[in-house]
C-alpha cells in the first residue's frame, strides 16, 4: 500500500528542470535550513510531524526508511539530535504517526502499529527515555491525531469505531463523547484551545470539523461546527486538509477542493455561526497536494502545499494571507523545494519569531522564515574584522524584502555571501538553491535575470535607455548590447539614472557601499582565498557555486553544478568582464558577450568601510589528506582553541581524538563530514572531509 512512498520520481535532470517551470520569482529568499543542515533524516522519509516548545526547541517526527520505523529529533536551536538517543523508537513501520508536546516538557509520539499488530500505540518522553504508555486503539487503523490540552492531558482521534477521541487520565484512557460521530478519520487532525473545547478535522464527504468539551463523557455528543461542513474537497493519501487554531480560539481550516473546483488550495475561517472563505476561492495557481496551515497567537494564517503539476515536480510554496488586499500572496518566493516535496507540515516558533516548514524532499527537510521578514538579531552589521566573520543585511529584491548573508573576505572586503537570487548559502559546490539569477552585462533587478524569464529580440536602440520596461532575457545575434565601447560602465545607482552607456548596478540596491566587484576586486579574493577551481570555490569564505551561464544566443541554462560564472563591473574587448571558475582554473579575467547571463555577487570595498575595520586575516589552514583513511593533519598559522566534528545530519560528534593537530577518525563511518576549528586568532574555518 505504502511501497510508492518514498520513491523519488525523476521525470527531467535538475538543469532542465529549471527551465520548466513556470510562473515568476523562482527563489525564496529567506528561507533557511534549520541547523545548517539541508537533510535531517539519514534516509527517505513520510508523515512529518512538527511542534515548538516554550523554550523554542524543535521537535521532528517522521517515519523513517533508514530503521523502517518512526523516528523522533530535536533542535536545541544549535544542531539535531535523536531523542532518546537513536533512531526508531518503534516496533516496526510507523508509516502513520503523530506528535505532540506538553507544557511540563514531556513529548508524546503516536503510531500505528504495522502488521501483523493492529492499533495506535503511544509513547512519552520525560527527558531521560521513551515510555510506552497503553495503547490508544486495539482495532486496525491508520490515520490518527493527537493533541494535549492546556492542563497537559493528551488527547487523540482515530478512526476506531468510525471515529473515537480519547484522553489519557490516571495511567488509562477515556472516551471522550460518543464514538463514530466523524465517520472515520480520514486525514485526522486536532486542535485543543483555551476555552477547553476539542476541535477534530477529517474527510467524511467533505471536511468535516466536530467539537467537544475537554472534560466530557460517553454521553457528551460530538456537533458538527457551524452546523455543516466545511466544504466538499477531494480525499487521498496526497490530497489532505489541516486544522489550526489562534489565540482567540478562532479555527482555520486547509484543504484540496473538490474536483469540480479543480483540486486548488483552500481555506476557510470560523466566524462565530458560519464557515467564511479567507480570500480567493481555489487560489493557488494549479492542483496541489500535501496541505499544512498553520496560524500566530494574532490570527495570521500560513498554508503550505505542493502544486500537483507534471512542470512543476510536486514543488511547494508557503503562502500568507494579506489581510490589506484580502487575499493570499505566496511567502518567501514562488517555490521552497529543489524537487518534489511531500508530507508538508508547518507549525510557528512563537519564541524565535519563524514560521517552520518540514516535508520530505527523499529526505527530510527543515526550513524557517522570519515571520517580520528580519531573521532575528539582523542589524544590518558589517561582519567583524576578522576574515570569515559574518554578518547580514535586509534590502528589497523582486518586490520583496529579504535578508542575506554577509562575510568578511580573505581581501579584507566585505562580500554577500550567496549570489543575488538565491535562496541560502551554498552547502555543496552544487546546490541549487544557492546559484540565484543570471543577469546580463549591464542590466539590473528588472526580472530577465530569472532563471526561467521569457526571451525576446534586442531593443531599439540596443542599449540600457532602449529597455523601456522590457523584462525579458534577449538572444539572437546580435543579442543584448552587442556595440559597446571600452568607456561604458555598469554603474549607475538607479534605472533612472542609466543612459546609451551605462547599466544600472544590481548590487547598489544593497545598501550604501554596496557594487558590482571589479575585475581587480576578483583577482584580490581569488588569490587571498586560494580559489582555483569549482571546489575551492566553495570552500571558500564566499562559499561560490557552480551556477553556470545563460546562453546570450538561446537562453539555454549550460554547466549549471560544473562551472561558475561572476561578472565583473569592466567591460572586455567580446563585451564585459567576469570570473570564470572552470574544473582547474580561477580566471578573473574572462571576456564574455553582453548577452550571456552570469551570476552577480555584491562587494562592500574597505574603501566604504572606516579604516578601523580594515585588518585582514592572513592565517592559513590546511587538512589533509582528504579523503582519509583515519588521521587527519591540521596545518595553520594560529593556535587552535577548538575542534568539532558534524556529520551530514547535522549531529555534532562526541569524543574526538585531536592531539598534536592531528585528528584520528579511524573509529568513525565511511562518510561525509563537517570539521569546524576556532583559531586562537578569532578565525573559524569550516571544511568537509570524506572519510573512506
């Protein structure tokens, strides 16, 4: 029944995929990887489960092919471990499962129970081991829920007897209301708010939502909310609908629409006597499925779901409700996954101010996002002195206000530390995510840059005071600005400002001080950061992807994951300057056509910066070998103060044999890992090491 679920569906390769898909803004811009890890899970994974305690700490849980069993992690707010201290606390396959916390710190986790065995079983964690407590059901049954109540009772709802909640009291569990009032519990969800009722969501023929008091009998009969369902919506292990609640105790409920409707995205609100459409009806843009809502304290509402499109790979986009223009506009750009994503979950870190995403992209995936669009303890300040020191700053791109990195270079400048378009840094020399938008020579922020934008025929006259509006990518020969003189300068601070012979820089919209880099400006971090190929691009400060080039003459994405391309504010005798990383050279000093389209990554020089601030780092690391076998040796020019070692799930590794700057891996697995020193010197360096 489950054997389709962690299949990865692989229609196109990753570079065409780019090119099919439609709709505007490819990039969200804030969205981060939780951790710093883009996998969770150390395999394929379904049915993800999310929730935040008080203190801000994240709870993940999932069914987890790597063990066939569920699985349960925690995000202490620095790195992911396992509760309980290892993967697959159950007995067999948890393909169902659900997760709830308390307000005195103890976590309960509920599955069904695989076959041969039949029921939910449920366990709890009170920080030092998994319990298992009696379980919530003995008839077979799949789809579950639970909740706890404000005075810390655990509650669930499953389809035993055609729909049953329970409450677990004095060691057993009691029925709460009359049994088979839902008709099952097709997608069970709840919710428990302050005013001690119990809300159930399912689908029964249409979403349905029941309510309860907290403390009632076998004689307290369940009633339908509003008197009526929701509304009619399709059913299956993909087309799902979701429950939330606010501070108010107002509900909001997410689902497919029905068939008739065209399978979009809904929601709708609980206003007192009636179930009232928030926004447009069916509004997102094509069929989705994997639906997840979650609301603030205030009642701001966030859906998630993952649009059901052959073009669009089963990508999902996280959308918020405009309470100005009463409608939902899409949040932190079109799409967040790379590829298809599934089992959405969505939850709010009230402590930190993030609206959380979990969904299984094979593995599991852990997002967030500023709620304010600010990540917390963003000043827009520089990053200190030393090389490697971060920072960030908050500018408008696309219509939109997002948050990059920044860091101190090897040149003593500041750089953005991701390319303009991109969602995140980079966490391999091949992430997606990271290689943002391709613009060509001389243009700015006006959209042709988008990875996916149309194309047209050059403009009249072919020049940055010809655009007129035009926000297309232009090919053909001639293609964009194909007469050009060596005088003309991409430098202007504004589209306003352009003329015959100058662009309008990009990067100006950063800030103050904020360029393109120069063709000298390259050459000074290409030789301070030992840049020489795709590689050491990566692995330096500025963490530079292999994001490839448009074509000046078809538009075609070529060597996306392989090569870098940078442009450069000077112009060259075939059209402008960029760098050029190939497989075994750092070039700064390439020619390209106008018309190609190349990734731009924004400098503030130590010219802008007061002289206080210019002291570079000159410290030199080395680890070798790599890969390894065992022992690794560290060569740098400061002491080292600290070692860590983190693997690919982001679990920081105990126990490391580091003496004399070498360190011993011989007792580690085959694998990938992160090492991290801390230089006496103030210096942190990060490098991944392949251990055979």
């Amino acid at each position: 029944m489950f054997q389709y679920l962690h299949s990865a569906i692989r229609k196109i390769g990753a570079g065409l995929a780019l090119l099919n898909i439609a709709g505007g803004y490819l990039y969200a811009q804030q969205w981060e990887d939780v951790g710093g890890v883009a996998g969770v899970s150390a395999a394929g994974t379904s049915y993800n489960n999310l929730a935040v305690d008080q203190a801000g700490n994240y709870f993940l849980s999932y069914y987890d092919t790597s063990v066939a069993k569920g699985s349960v992690q925690k995000f202490d707010g620095a790195s992911w471990s396992y509760v309980g201290g290892s993967a697959g606390i159950t007995e067999g396959p948890a393909t169902f499962n659900s997760l709830s916390l308390d307000n005195a710190g103890n976590i309960f986790y509920t599955n069904q129970i695989g076959y041969p065995g039949s029921g939910i079983a449920v366990r709890r964690f009170s920080g030092t081991s998994w319990t298992s407590l009696p379980d919530a059901a003995g008839s077979s049954v799949n789809y579950h829920a639970s909740a706890v109540s404000p005075s810390n009772v655990l509650f669930t709802f499953t389809g035993q007897n055609s729909g049953t909640v329970q409450r677990y009291v004095n060691g057993a569990w009691e029925q709460v209301g009359n049994t088979g009032f839902s008709n099952g519990a097709t997608f069970a969800e709840m919710v428990i708010g302050s005013n001690q009722k119990v809300y159930t969501c399912s689908i029964s023929a249409g979403v349905r939502v029941y309510e309860n008091s907290t403390s009632a009998t076998t004689t307290d009969t369940w009633t339908l909310v509003g008197g009526s369902i929701v509304d009619a919506a399709s059913s299956s292990e993909q087309y799902t609908s979701d429950i939330a609640i606010d501070g108010n105790n107002n509900l909001y409920v997410a689902y497919v629409s029905s068939s008739a409707n065209g399978q979009k995205l809904n929601v709708k609100k609980f206003e007192g006597n009636a179930w009232v459409q928030l926004g447009a009806a069916n509004f997102s843009s094509g069929r989705v499925q994997h639906v997840a809502i979650a609301v603030t304290q205030s009642g701001q509402p966030y859906v998630v779901a993952s649009r059901f499109e052959n073009d669009d790979l089963l990508r999902n986009t996280v959308y918020k409700f405009d309470a100005a223009i009463q409608n939902w506009v899409t949040f932190g750009g079109d799409f967040i996954s790379s590829g298809e994503a599934r089992y959405n979950d969505l939850t709010i870190d009230r402590t930190n101010g993030y609206l959380v995403l979990a969904y299984s992209e094979d593995v599991t995936k852990v997002k967030r996002i500023p709620l304010n669009g600010i990540p917390p303890g963003c000043t827009n300040t520089d990053p200190g002195s030393n090389a490697g020191d971060t920072g960030c700053v908050t500018f408008t791109y696309q219509g939109q206000q997002v948050t990059y990195a920044t860091v101190r270079g090897g040149d003593g400048n500041i750089w953005l530390q991701q390319n303009l378009g991109s969602s995140q840094i980079a966490t391999t020399m091949g992430d997606e995510a990271s290689y943002g938008d391709l613009f060509q020579w001389g243009r700015w922020d006006d959209g042709h840059q988008l990875r996916n934008s149309a194309t047209a025929s050059p403009t009249s006259p072919n020049s940055p005071d010809g655009l007129g509006g035009t926000n297309a990518f232009i090919i053909g020969s001639p293609s964009w600005w194909d007469i050009f003189a060596a005088t003309d300068k991409w430098t202007a601070s504004t589209p306003a400002d352009v003329s015959n012979n100058i662009g309008a820089d990009p990067c100006r919209a950063v800030g103050p001080g904020w360029k393109m880099p120069s063709q000298a400006e390259w050459t000074g971090i290409v030789n301070s950061e030992n840049i020489a190929n795709p590689g050491t691009a990566y692995n330096s400060h500025l963490k530079l992807p292999a994001s490839g080039y448009r074509s000046s003459s078809s538009g075609a994405l070529t060597f996306a994951g392989q090569r870098g391309y940078f442009w450069s504010s000077d112009t060259s005798n075939s059209g402008g300057k960029y760098l050029y990383i190939g497989s075994t050279i750092a070039n700064p000093s390439s020619g390209a056509m106008r018309g190609q389209g190349s990734a731009v990554r924004c400098i503030k020089t130590a010219s802008a910066l007061g002289t206080s601030d210019i002291i570079r780092n000159t410290a030199t690391v080395g680890i070798y070998p790599n890969p390894t076998n065992a022992i690794i040796n560290i060569k740098a020019d400061s002491l080292i103060e600290s070692v860590s070692i983190i693997n690919m799930v982001g679990q920081k590794l105990n126990n490391i044999q580091f003496n004399n700057n070498q360190i011993n891996m011989s007792g580690f697995p085959s694998g990938i890992y992160i090492v991290e020193l801390k230089l006496k010197n103030g210096q942190s360096v990060s490098k991944k090491i392949i251990k055979n």
